[in-house]
C-alpha cells in the first residue's frame, strides 16, 4: 500500500534539481554526520551521506522529497522547513534523538521470560475513539531482556505478553508496568529526546482466574474433528488471546481466562477463515465466575456480496468513486461505483473492514488527470452509520450500504504570524471540531499563508503540530486546545484568518 | 499357627484386588535427575512439567542435586517437559505410568526426545508404580556481535543470519531456507536470524553446537543501505567461500563483529517494452519491479535492492557475474491502495555483467498467462471444494500467493503466473490434503513443481484418494 502511493508522489516531482543541506541534531543543535539522505532516482534509491559538518548534497534528475535516517535518531522526511526564510535551498533538518526503554521480564521463579512480546503503547485516537496503540515493539531474548527503540520522546505504558512463560504455565498472562492486568495511570514510563530508560522490569505473576468451557456442536452431517477454540479480547486496541482445547466428545476447556470482554471463537481452520471452513462466534463478559454449558454452533462460512449506491447530497449524478474495504488481515475487496452510482463488493468473508472512499482516478496519457473533488459525507449499512467504524460481516449483510458524497467545500484561508508578526513558513495546521468530517489540513507556505477545505460548517481548534503524530495523540490536543482562539466556520464565504502563534512547538 | 478366618478373607480379597486389576495400579510416582549432557552434572533449578492430559499441569524444580519428584499420580500416560535457563529445550516427551516394564523414554512418538533420556520402571511392594527418568539437556551456544556500516556507525536492523553447513537432503524440496554450495554436496541452512538494535548490537541463541557462519544483510531501515553496500560474512567476506566459520561448542558465547563491506560496481539499465494492443493504463499505476538474481549465488549480494520503473529501470552497483534477471509488471488501477495489485507482464532471462556499464539492456515483457486445471477425486470420495496454493521458489518478485478454489465441477483457474519455479500445495477447510497426484499434462509436479512460463496449454490435474483428506465430509 505505502508503496505504491510513494510511487505516486515521486512521479510527479519535477525533473533535474539539485537538493542541498545540513542535518542537525534537533536537541542540541550539533551537525549530524554519516546520516543517510536518500531520495528516488526516476525508479532506484539515491542514497548520499552527510560529512561532518552534517552538510549533503544531492543531484538526480528528478528529486523527491528527501529522507534523512541516522541510526539512533527518528527518521525524517525533509519536507518540513520550521523557521522563516528557509523554505528554499538549501535545507535544514533536524533529527530528533531516539528515546529507548530496556528492562528484563522474569517469571515468578525469577526465571528469564524469553520470547515476550513487549510493547511500548499510549493512547492515539482512531477514528475518533481512544485507543491504545504500540509505539515500539520488541520480543525478549533468553535472558529476557528487551529493548524498546526509536521511540519519540512522552509517556508510555510498558506492556508484555507472557510469552514462553504462557507456554509453560498458562496463568502467566499479559501484564503492564509494573505488574498489572490493566494500564494504570500511575504507572507510565517517561522518557525525553535521546534518553534511555532502563531498568524497566516485569515480573510476571500467576492469575487463576476463571474457566470457560461448554461443547461444539458440528453442522448435520459433519463428523466431529479437532477444532480450534479461543478467546479474543480487545482490551482498548490491544488483542489479547487465550487457547482453549477441544475433546472427542466435542466439549471443550479454556482455562485461567481473566476478566473482560471478549469474543469466543471455534474455527475449523485458521482465523480468519476462508469460505466453505466452519466458523462459530459470540461475545462473552468474563466476570470472577467461572463460564460453563457454553454451546458454540459451528457453521460453514459463506463469502458474501454487499451491493450499494453512491449519491450526490445536491442530488446530481454521483462521479464514479473508488470503494475499498480493508479487513484486519488478508488483501480486503475493492470496487468502483458505475454511471448510475450502484457498485458490488464481492466475496466479503466475516471479520471487521474498514472503509476507503475516494474518486475514482482516470488516467490520461500516462497521467492521471485531476479527478473529482468529491468526499464521502456518510455511509449507511442499514439503519446504522459506519463511514467512520467500519462495520462487521457476519453472515448475509444488512441491507445495501449507502454511500453519500459531496463536492461542497468551505474554503478558510489566512496567514500564520509568530509572535513578533513575523509569517511561520511550513508549519503544519490542523482544524478540529466534533462530529465525523470536522476535520481539515494546511502547510504554511513560504508567506505563512495556508488554505483549508473543510466539509461543514462549525466552531473549530486550531493547533499548529510539531509533528503528524501529534494529531493522533489525545495528550498533545488537551494541552493545546486553548493555543488558538476557536474559529467560526460559516457556510458560504469566510473572511480571512490571521493565526498568531504563542510559540513555535519545540520538535 | 493360627490364623483367624477373617485375616485370610483380608489376604484374599487383597490378593484378589490386585489380580482382579492388574496390571492397573492406584498409585505412581515419577521422579528424575535434571543433568548437563557433556558433563554429567546436576543441574538445579530446572523447572519440570508433567500433565496427563496436557490441560491440568503439575509443576516442580529440580532441587540442588539436579533432583525432581512427583508422588501420589493417579497411573496414566504423562507428558514430561523440562526446561532450564541457558540449556536447549528437549521437546515434551511421553511417559507411560500404567505399566511396570522399562524403556527408553519417549517411546510414545514424541517428535524430538529427550537425548540419551531413559526410563526405569518397577513396581514397589505396595503396588505403587515407580518411574525414574534421567533428563540429560544441552547447553546452547550463543553468538553476539555489532553490525556497523563502512564508516563505523552502528546499523540499525541489519538481518544477521547465522548459517549452517549440512550434506544436501534428499530428495531435496526447494526452501528459501536452504541454498546449495556448489560442490552439489552440501548446502547453507538459515538455523537463526535476528536483528540488531539501534546500537548495531545484535544476540543470537539457542544455538547447538557445531560450525556456524554468520552473515549480515541489508537494513530494513529505508534509505540506510548505499547501493555499493554488500550483504557481509563474520569476519569481513563477501561470500561464503571466504567466510570464517566459528566452531561453537555447548554453552560458549562468542563474539562476532561485522562491519559491512562496500564494493562499487557497473550501472545495468534499459527500457522496459510492453507489449502493444493490450489494454492496460499506461500511467504510473501500471509499474514494473525489476531484479537481478544471482546464478549459483548462496546470497544476492550482487546488487542493491530490486528497482521500479515505468518506461525504464536503471540498476546500479552491480557486480561482475551471471545473473538471472526478472521483471514483473503490476496494475495497480483497480486497487491503487491495496494489495490487489494485479501482476500483469512478466519476463525471467539470463544475464551475464561484466565490469562495465550495460546500458539499452531493454526488457520486451510479455503477458503472464493462467493456468486451468481439475480436481477429480478417487471412487468412493464425496468431492469437496479444494484451495490450490502456488509457492514461488526463487523469485522474489512473486509475492503473494496464486491461489484458486475449485469449483462444483473440480475446475478452477491460477490466474497470471509470473515467470518462476513453483510447487503446488493442496488444502481444504485451512487443512493440507494429500493429493495422491499433481500432475502438469504428462508430468508428475507434486514433488519438484514447474516453471513458469509453461510451453503448453497442459491443464493442471490433482487427483485425490479420500482416505488422506484430512477426514473432510
């Protein structure tokens, strides 16, 4: 996916430029020697170094945006130019010190944990619901040492799966720092630009918890095999499973299941399942009791068609759109809306997708022309709206999936001033309002100036980001909320804006 | 003597009860010795598992004499599986507690036993079943090591491979985990990878003792790889004749320090040429991936990474020798964001490069054919649907697999086959079925596939016995 659309962006830089410029340490300001600079010539890398004054230099006969990686800092796209008067040639990058957790995961017996997936997770907002997310990954090695990497600086909660000591001991589960089943607020672990946190350990305990068992019942006529049973949960993002085994006689055991929410899965296969493999589901609360004469139904799975229609909000023919729907593993289903707007999905196998709705592209001699500007404003699955969750498959689907697009923009322009009234130059500008589709993008240009498309009208925050992780941190917005008076969108036409910043955001 | 009624009714309905249930006793004990293989001693601290029916454990460590003991079992088959930091973990093996007679252990089909393990059983005098095993576990080997760019600055997420050497199987099946040396005799395995940290710092264990080779590659970290960069053998080589192989014995850490080699070479490029009247976008969302595969090569250390072009490719960095190049051509107009993206062109040919720059190397691609075929099945057999999977051997282009399902009539259709070697693997329900035979027109393909493209338009058959299909209905 990420490949194809940087193949997109390099296509269309224009040709024979030479790019010049200096990587800087963001922290201390000091030149960055042996960094890699690498940009795309017509189809291969172009890879250069900085020598150690930091400088570089790059000609290719089309140059991209740049890509500057040092091992131990973040990586960096050299596009963004934070202070007036450099966004020419030639350019200043920074490089921002990579923060590292380390520690060691024990079992209770003070036995190395090898093989534990360990995390480092903070709360990012996915389509507009909290969720925790991992930053950084690593596994344990036989020591049960871990080693967290490349992390930006900010808080984290450290998470271990139980790795070998689950396999040896089943009560041995997923634990937070320092030894709790659920993130604690207390609990996070600070790092700054360049820091190591070490020390970091866990030592895993053993949970009891309940037992959830029942029987699976086979379709008619299906003799009874050895099927897989587990139970998912999703605890805020984060998946955690427990494995269960099944008996000749059809029943089945899983044991040391601790309390939550989760989904309780047979499957003839592998999950997710293909068409013609048998497949039962169904939520279950686990509470400090155990979970018995539970009855899993196994069914054969069916690949299903979903059809649709795409309309204008004004009425008018819809353009031809792009409908892709992404599952949580596999390639996904795509389709294209025709003429009159109608579509098919096809083949869709139960699980969770999410949507994509773009214009369709055309491509004109080679190129591809520029398309309609419409955006989806809504999609419906029946009664329920689901443009922004996705929606889930689980036999026949609810009805067609009725998409609305609109071409309708209400443009906001301006100009970002410092505090000295001096114009910021490729800052990054974010809006927000609440509701789906309050949301707009701008970069400043070499003037300060930006333009927005927003979809609605609304009361609005503005936040000037540091970086695009900021967007997604829920930390960051809180405490910059008040940064920019709120702005009033109106339909129709709005007057210019003059943003001035208090600060620029420390990178 | 006398002796009253009642005290011979007592030995009676004793002996009876042991005659009447024998040779079921009421009562085992397991115990062991945890030892070091090579020497013989004790090891404390082993924790020890034993589980009847692998979902109610028993747990115990060895005490300071290596010693474990489990009394009070209720007599059954157990599973027994010992683990110590620092020592290879034996795989669990089987031990039966319902008989009095004396085996090797694992005797039960445990797929790796324990080495060297035995099992005295006897019965004690109150018919308790008694079951001394000795558990012998081997010290593993570990290799550590800095991967550092030619400049000297730590390489983050390098692949760091440790290679083995080993006589070639037979027969042989292509894995992209093993790779042939060109005596024809032996052949490199991958027995471990892993990568190195944002320190260059890398840690390799659980490796059993013998001759390893270690070798560091290219960094998945984007951009942080020139082109005259080359895949690097401990200590400083670049292949693996003139590798220097570590002789690890159980329990030695080693160090192997890697600093990767650069090597200029020549610049291949060309147009790449489509074929005419097809009809396909002409844009950027058709684009083709080109790659140079190294002929008799243990590691493609001849190139950098393989190129995308449009109209044309440029390669650079190549060095001198015999290659085979591939190109495959991708649409991505029905699914520009995804995974969809439908290999269309194709073209596989030998080059040789020599120590000059080969420009106009233009590639004419031709268009990736399908391959139909039928299922049929053994009298007897209920057909079911059945999923055909093509694995690409040795073109690293050919991700994502060809896939097909069969359809009520056993025809099902392998759509645009990229050029390549492929093996056929047959499934149903997520379960591998046996075919009792995959063959390509004439040609029996179930053992060593075919390669693509094909010269003919021979269907693809698979013919399968029902006994072996995984008790589908």
């Amino acid at each position: 996916m990420k490949h194809c659309l940087l193949l997109l962006i390099f296509r269309v830089m224009a040709a024979g430029q030479t790019v010049e410029g200096d990587v800087v340490n963001a922290v201390t300001g000091a030149p960055v020697a042996g960094a890699y600079v690498s940009t795309t010539n017509g189809s291969e890398p172009l890879v250069v170094r900085t020598d150690v004054s930091g400088h570089f230099r790059l000609t290719a006969s089309a140059v991209a945006p740049v890509q500057v990686v040092h091992a131990g800092f973040l990586g960096n796209y050299g596009t963004r130019v934070y202070k007036p008067g450099q966004a020419s040639s030639p350019l200043r990058i920074e490089l921002t010190p990579a923060a590292a957790i380390s520690g060691k995961i024990e079992d209770e017996d003070g036995l190395p944990v090898e093989r534990a997936q360990v995390q480092a997770v903070r709360y990012r907002v996915v389509n507009g619901e909290r969720k925790l997310q991992p930053a950084a990954w690593a596994e344990s090695d036989d020591l049960g040492r871990y080693r967290l990497k490349g992390l930006p600086a900010g808080r984290y909660w450290v998470r271990t799966g139980s790795g070998d000591a689950g396999n040896w001991d089943r009560r041995y589960v997923a634990e937070y720092f320092p030894g709790t089943l659920k993130p604690d607020a207390t609990s996070q672990v600070e790092v700054e630009s360049g820091q190591e946190h070490a020390g970091v350990d866990i030592r895993l305990t053993k949970h009891e918890g309940v037992t959830v068992s029942g029987r699976i019942e086979m379709p008619a006529g299906v003799a009874v095999s050895s099927r897989m049973v587990h139970l998912q949960s999703d605890s805020a993002g984060l998946p955690e499973w427990f494995y269960g085994s099944q008996q000749s006689d059809g029943s089945f055991i899983i044991r040391h299941v601790t309390p939550g929410d989760y989904t309780l899965r047979a499957a003839s296969g592998n999950y997710p399942p293909q068409a013609g493999e048998l497949l039962a589901e169904q939520k279950l609360q686990v509470g400090e009791a155990d979970e018995g004469s539970i009855v899993l139904t196994l069914h054969e799975v069916q690949a299903v068609d979903l059809g649709g229609t795409v309309v204008m909000d004004d009425g008018s023919n819809p353009p031809r759109m792009y409908i892709g729907l992404r599952g949580m593993m596999g390639p996904g289903v795509s389709t294209h809306s025709g003429e009159d707007g109608s579509f098919v999905l096809k083949g869709l196998l139960p699980g969770h997708y999410d949507m994509q709705i773009i214009p369709d592209r055309k491509i004109v001699n080679g190129t591809i022309a520029a398309g309609s500007s419409a955006h989806p404003v809504s999609a419906r699955l029946g009664e329920k709206e689901v443009l922004q969750t996705g929606f889930d498959v689980d036999g026949p689907p609810a009805g067609p999936l009725r998409i609305t697009v609109s071409s309708h923009f209400i443009e906001i322009s301006g100009k970002l001033l410092d505090a000295s009234g001096t114009p910021v130059a490729g800052a990054q500008l974010a809006l927000t309002s609440d509701g789906p589709n309050g949301q707009g993008w701008a970069t400043t240009d070499a003037d300060g100036g930006f333009r927005f498309l927003l979809q609605r009208a609304g009361d609005y925050h503005v936040y000037l980001l540091a970086d695009q992780n900021d967007w997604s941190d829920p930390d960051y917005l809180e405490k910059h909320v008040d940064d920019f008076p709120l702005l009033r969108v109106v339909d129709g036409t709005n007057p210019p804006v003059t943003l001035r910043s208090p600060a620029l955001p420390v990178n | 003597m006398r002796y009253s009624n009642s005290y011979f009714a007592f030995l009676l309905l004793s002996l009876s009860s042991i005659y009447a249930q024998a040779p079921a006793a009421t009562r085992a004990i397991l115990e062991g010795d945890v030892v070091n293989a090579a020497t013989g001693a004790p090891i404390a601290g082993a924790r020890v598992k034993i589980d009847p029916t692998q979902t109610d454990p028993l747990y115990g460590r060895s005490d300071a004499g290596g010693h474990f003991l489990f009394s009070s079992l209720p007599p059954a088959h157990y599973f027994l599986s010992v683990d110590a930091p620092g020592f290879l973990r034996p795989a669990s093996t089987s031990v039966d507690l319902t008989l009095p007679r004396s085996s090797t252990a694992g005797t039960a089909g445990a797929s790796c036993l324990l080495p060297n393990g035995t099992v005295a059983r006897s019965a004690d005098a109150d018919g308790t079943l008694h079951a001394r095993i000795s558990v012998p576990l081997a010290a593993y080997a570990v290799i550590t090591g800095t991967v550092t760019d030619p400049d000297g600055i730590p390489m983050e997420d390098s692949a760091v491979e440790i290679l083995g050497k080993r006589p070639v199987q037979t027969p042989r099946r292509p894995s992209p985990a093993s790779r042939p040396l060109p005596d024809g005799k032996n052949e490199i395995v991958t027995v471990a990878m892993v990568r190195t940290n944002d320190k260059g710092e890398f840690r390799a264990a659980r490796l059993e003792p013998g001759t390893l080779y270690v070798v560091a590659n290219k960094t998945t970290s984007r951009g942080a790889w020139e082109s005259s960069f080359r895949a690097t053998y401990y200590p400083h080589a670049m292949n693996f004749a003139s590798a220097k192989p570590l002789e690890l014995t159980a329990g030695q850490q080693v160090r192997a320090d890697i600093q990767i080699s650069r090597q200029s070479g020549v610049r291949v490029a060309g147009r790449l040429v489509k074929p005419e009247g097809e009809e396909y976008p002409s844009g950027p969302l058709l684009y083709t991936s080109v790659i140079l595969v190294p002929q008799q090569s243990y590691i493609q250390n001849g190139n950098g990474p393989f190129v995308t072009g449009w109209d044309d490719y440029e390669l650079n960095d190549v060095l001198p020798g015999k290659y085979t190049l591939m190109a495959v051509t991708r649409d991505a107009s029905a699914d520009p964001y995804g995974g969809n993206q439908k290999p269309v062109f194709g073209l596989t040919r030998p080059i040789e490069v020599g120590d000059r720059d080969m420009s106009g190397v233009d590639l004419v691609l031709q268009p990736l054919r399908d391959l139909a075929g039928a299922v049929t099945f053994r009298e007897g057999c209920t057909p079911f649907a059945v999923r055909i999977s093509l694995q690409s051997i040795g073109n690293p282009l050919a991700w994502g697999q060809t896939e097909a399902v069969s359809g009520a009539d056993g025809r099902f259709v392998l759509h645009s086959l990229v050029m390549g070697k492929f093996t056929v693997s047959v499934s149903s329900s997520g379960r591998r079925v046996r075919a009792a035979s995959i063959r390509l027109g004439d040609r029996d393909v179930e053992k060593d596939g075919f390669e693509a493209p094909l010269s003919g338009d021979d269907p693809l058959r698979i013919d399968i016995a029902c006994d072996n299909s995984g008790g589908q209905r």
